[in-house]
C-alpha cells in the first residue's frame, strides 16, 4: 500500500465516524487516541482553542508527578492528495503552541476567559502548576506528510522549561501500519550512554528463537531511557498493572537514598526482551524494541525518586541486574506474554495483566467473526462488529489481500465498526454505572474491568468469568454492540449541538451512565435487542439522551474545579444520580420489564452452554490421536494425574469409534491444561 493509499483509506475512516462534520476534531481525537494506545501519552484532554495572538492549542495534558506538560496542536486539511509539511509550516504549528504556553502562565489570560470553556481550564492549570513543571512536550498531529528537506527540530529551553517536540504524521501512522506491528520500533543506542556500549555476559544462545544475556544496568541509564520511551518501554500487562501501583516505592526510594551500592544486592531486577541486539565484544551495542515484562515498578520508581528529590538521591552507584531474552520478531506476539506471565507468577499481580488471552476475550472476538449485524438500512447486506482482542488484528487481516480481498472484507467489516478491548471495557463501565471510572481514562477503566472479569489473584476473589462463564454468550455480545451503537450516536451529535463547549468523552459516559441508572429505578430494562436489530437509536431515545446530555454538561461544568478532574471522583457521579431527571412517555414504551430480560437471559445462557459442548467435542477431536497419544505417554508411571483422569484420557484413543461424551470432552481438556501446567510439552 502506497502513502496515498494509506491516506484515502484513514480520510475515509474519519469522514465515516465525523459524520462529515468536525472532521478536524475528530482527527484530533483519533491521532491523541491512537497515541495513548501506544503508550506515547498517558492521556489527553480535547481543547480545540485558536486565536492568532493566543496561539492555539488542540489537546494537552499535565502530569504532575513526572512533572510534564504535553499540548498538541493540530495541521489538518480535507485535501483528496497528501500534501507536503515543510519546515516553515512545522515551526510555525509550534510558535503558536508555545505562544499558548507563554500566555497560559500568566493569571491575566486565564481569568479573562470564559469559565465554562475548556481551555479556561487548562490556563489556569497551567498558572497554577508552574512550579510543578519542569519539562513541556510539545505534538504536532498533522494529516499531511513531512517534506524530505525537513531537518529536525532541537530540544531546547523555553525560559526555565525542557522544551521536546514530536511530529506525527500520515508517512510515521502509514510506515507502522505497513510493518504489521501497528506500533513504532524503538531502537535504543547503548553508546549514547556508555561509550562502547553496556557490558554484557552471553548466558544462553543455542536456540534461535530465544537467546539470553545478563548484565547490570546502571540506574542513571536506566532513568534516562524510562524518561525518554516512558510506557513505550513497559509489556501491555505490566503497564496495566503499574498504573495503580501509584507513587514510588518506599523500599527502593530508602535503598536509593541511604545504601546506593547495596541496590544490585537487594533488589530483584528486571525480566526484559527484544527482539534484536547488536552484540560485540561483550557489550551490547543497540536493541530492538526492548520491553519490561517484570520490574517495572522498579524502573518507575528509580526514575521517579530521582525527579522528585534530585538533592538526596544520586543514581551513579546504582546498578540493577537484568535478564535479557532476544525473541525473533516473529515469535514476539505469542512468547513474550508467555514470559511475563511466568515473571509475574511470584507477584500479586491480578489476572487482569494477562488479559488479552484471557477466554472472555477469544469468545468476544470469536462472535465478532460469526454474528452477521442486520443492515441498518433494511437491505440484504450484513456486516461483522469487528473486536480487536489483540492490537493491530484489523490491518493485520487486510496485509495480504489483493484489492478484490480487501474491498470484500472492509464491506463486511467496516473501520467504523471496529472496536477494542479499552472501547468494550468503556461501553461496559458506563452501563454498570461507574462514569467514573471510564472517565479517569481507556488503560485505567480497562483495568478496573479486566479485575471483575477476571478476579484479584491478590484477594483470592473470583471474577465474573469463573462465578459464571455462561452469561458472556450471544445476547451479551448483542447487547454490547447496541451500547456502542448509543456511544456512536452521542459521540456523533453532542459536537453540533449550541450548547457544546467541550468535555465531549465525560458528558457521553455520563449521559448513558444516568440514563441506565435512571431507567433502572424505574424498574425497566433498555431493550438492547431492538437497538441490535435496527442498528440504530430510534427519534425519541435520540432526542431524550440529547436533552439529557445538555443537563449533565451543565451539571460538570458547575464547579470550581478543573472539569476533567471532577468527572473522575464519585462525587460527581453521586451528584448526577440525584438530579431529577424523568423519562419521555414515548421512551418508557420502548423499554423492556424483567420477565422479557429473564427470558432472554435465560434462552441465551442454555444455548451458550450447548455452544460450549460443541466445542469442547471439536477441541478434543481437532487436536488428533497422536496428541493424545502423547499425553497418556508422557503421564505413565508417574502420579501427576489419577486413575480416573487417566481413565478418562484414554477415551480418546477410542475416539474414531466412540467418541468421548461432551461432558468427557470437557474434563479431558481441563487434564491437557493440568498435564501442560505439571511440564507436558505440547510440541511433544
């Protein structure tokens, strides 16, 4: 695929979920998503303020305990071509950003502004987290393509301020798509710290698809390649799970401080991999997109004990042990989860670190394959919900498809019905009522979430998964695609509404949040089903969530308090839940009571059930005579598994005349897991 045709195909995504309109904010929100999912930002709060003298600003976000400042200003142009970025236009984006900046720090520019406005907000945060602020990152999220004269721009001071400056662009989004990865290499240059590259002892290297290396990482270093990649460093799992790991540890803060040499002694280290290092003479050189799958809170805790009190901690003493796995690039996917999950096995790491493999996910992604969505429009053509249980599995699916292929699957799979595991967790969240959660961002709702599914191994509680696996079925998914079919219509039309002045994501999960809260009271149930089967919200439904949302504005944007802040404490959602609210006549009609959500619930559970048997008869005859064959093998003359299970097990060698029973399927693929657990090697 071409630049230009990577061009026309995002164009048309943009347009497609805008609606045509606000295609500039819409982009906007696309890049900054796209960057969080990629842990290049933590997060973002949409802005969308420009003034010649003012300058402009699209974004931004402060994090106060690392002590940066992010804004991103937009280049945006509705141009059928690709059209060139030169220095001037990219210099020109950033003046206005830091002329933003500049003014921002003065009390006089915030408090002439209009409250109810967000930038409002963000000026005043600005002025009154100055001391708070050491570093600004300045984006910028351009649809065009850089020129090739351009030659860079330099960090530098802003008065007392880092200045750093990041451009994303159609050529940077098309180069990653078209590496299958749908994230950026990272390559780290050892020599830019030591000279010669980091020393470095070859532990392992007879197999080439893994091989090991140990070596003591000096903490400086460590500190200074965490502060430039950030979260881009940290495996999907760990990042999940440092984020509510807040602050630094108060053990390694007091190792740092008080026995800097003792550090390699005391503290476990790091499990890392890459997929690739340049090796030479015991030191390693450079590495290829290099990841912690255990240590991250010690990564994060170094970096961040040196930020906040660089007066008593000094990290030249301190040296952390590393185990280094190189993994070939095409083995990443599936083995470095594998390793994280066995690094972790010691911590009180929940389930929801391991998420992306997790059944839920494989039977949401597998009716995301198989359930055909009526047309909306009432013609023969049916579509998929496309749910990306792993990152990239959209573009993935397309790389090798002629042009006939693809055309075919972005019909039955439009972007726009394309959803993530943070966009289930949201639609989730929101109609369990917890607004607050969704609010306080994708990652960290998406973890809060993965624990009910899965359970906190910590606390030894099960997840709604293990109580009652049944419940996920058909409806459920069903009723899933109706909730982000009420998102897409909010998110859609809240912008073109007269009252709009911003916080788009908070007024959305807030607007359904009440509205489900509120018809619940009532002691009705919304019909889901009719939403799936129309694929669309009917006028009334439309025009009271639309009244409702312009209250829940007015309601968040009454507080002293910056907005986006507000709508992540309980507080305010306790606020929301006790505004009079009352339900249209012709909304009530629509609404479903218990004994038709019983029935459906129940019907829906029995058929799941009978899916599951299937599959689990399929499973056991997919896998072959040989396989099985292997198992009762490996586990003869051993007491790893009982007679009966052995029993059982062998019921398989049977099985082209008298196949095991669908109850017999069932224990035997629990054996298999068992027999894999206690060393059984599948390859075997």
């Amino acid at each position: 695929m071409t630049e230009q045709e990577f061009y026309h195909d995002y164009m048309q995504d943009i347009y497609a979920s805008s609606g045509n309109d606000f295609t500039e904010e819409k982009f906007t929100e696309e890049m900054c998503d796209f960057l969080v999912d990629n842990a290049v930002i933590e997060n973002y709060d949409s802005v969308f303020f420009k003034k010649d003298r003012q300058g402009r600003i699209d974004a931004w976000y402060i994090n106060v305990e690392r002590k940066e400042l992010s804004l991103f200003v937009c280049d945006f142009s509705p141009s059928q071509k690709l059209r060139s970025l030169t220095q001037g236009d990219i210099e020109q984006y950033f003046k206005r950003a830091e002329r933003f900046f500049l003014k921002a720090k003065t009390d006089k520019f915030y408090q002439d502004l209009e409250e109810s406005l967000p930038v409002y907000n963000v000026a005043r945060d600005i002025h009154q987290n100055l001391n708070q602020i050491s570093k600004i990152k300045f984006y910028l999220l351009s649809n065009g393509k850089i020129s090739d004269r351009f030659k860079g721009l330099s960090d530098k001071k802003i008065e007392d301020f880092d200045a750093v400056y990041d451009v994303w662009d159609m050529s940077r989004r098309a180069r990653i798509a078209q590496s299958g990865k749908d994230k950026e290499d990272i390559v780290i240059d050892f020599t830019s710290f030591v000279a010669g590259g980091i020393p470095c002892l070859q532990a392992f290297t007879g197999s080439n698809s893994c091989k090991s290396y140990l070596l003591a990482m000096p903490g400086e270093m460590l500190a200074e390649i965490y502060e430039k990649y950030g979260e881009r460093l940290l495996e999907q799992n760990v990042r999940t799970f440092l984020q509510f790991r807040g602050g630094v540890n108060k053990a390694i803060r007091n190792t740092l401080k008080n026995e800097p040499e003792m550090f390699f002694a005391y503290n476990n280290g790091l499990t890392v991999t890459a997929e690739d290092i340049v090796f030479s003479e015991n030191r390693m050189i450079t590495a290829k997109n290099l990841q912690i799958v255990n240590g991250g809170q010690t990564t994060a805790s170094i970096f961040m004990a040196k930020l906040q009190d660089k007066n008593n901690i000094d990290l030249e003493n301190v040296y952390v042990p590393v185990k280094l796995s190189v993994i070939e690039s095409e083995k990443v996917d599936s083995v470095v989860p594998i390793i994280s999950q066995c690094a972790n096995t010691q911590n009180k790491v929940s389930a929801a670190d391991f998420f992306s493999n997790h059944p839920f996910h494989k039977r949401m992604e597998d009716f995301s394959r198989r359930v055909l969505a009526p047309s909306p429009d009432g013609s023969l053509i049916e579509t998929h919900w496309f749910y990306e249980r792993a990152r990239g599995q959209y573009g993935n699916k397309q790389a090798k498809m002629t042009v006939a292929e693809k055309n075919k699957f972005t019909k039955q799979n439009p972007k726009q019905q394309m959803f993530t595991k943070t966009d289930l967790a949201k639609f989730e969240n929101t109609f369990i009522q917890l607004p607050h959660f969704v609010s306080k961002g994708a990652q960290w709702n998406f973890g809060k979430f993965a624990e009910e599914i899965c359970g906190k191994k910590s606390e030894e509680q099960k997840g709604l998964w293990d109580k009652n696996e049944l419940q996920f079925n058909e409806l459920y998914f069903k009723q899933l695609i109706a909730k982000a079919i009420l998102f897409i219509f909010l998110d859609k039309n809240i912008m073109r509404q007269y009252w709009y002045g911003g916080y788009k994501a908070n007024i959305i999960t807030y607007t359904l949040a009440k509205f489900a809260n509120t018809v619940a009271s009532e002691g009705y149930f919304i019909d889901f089903m009719s939403i799936w089967k129309k694929q669309d919200v009917s006028s009334a439904l439309k025009q009271q969530l639309l009244r409702l949302a312009e209250m829940i504005n007015e309601i968040i944007t009454d507080t002293d308090e910056n907005v986006t802040q507000y709508c992540k404490k309980e507080l305010c959602w306790k606020k929301i839940k006790s505004m009079g609210f009352k339900l249209n006549e012709s909304v009530i009609k629509e609404l479903i009571e218990s004994e038709d959500e019983d029935y459906q619930s129940i019907s829906a559970r029995k058929d799941q059930k009978i899916i599951n048997d299937i599959n689990a008869q399929v499973a056991v005859y997919n896998k072959g005579l040989e396989y099985w064959t292997a198992i009762i093998s490996w586990a003869k003359g051993s007491d790893i598994l009982s007679e009966k299970e052995m029993s059982i097990l062998s019921s398989t060698l049977r099985m082209d005349t008298t196949p095991p029973s669908e109850k017999q399927c069932k224990v035997i693929l629990a054996i298999e897991q068992k027999s894999i657990q206690e060393g059984f090697f599948k390859d075997e």
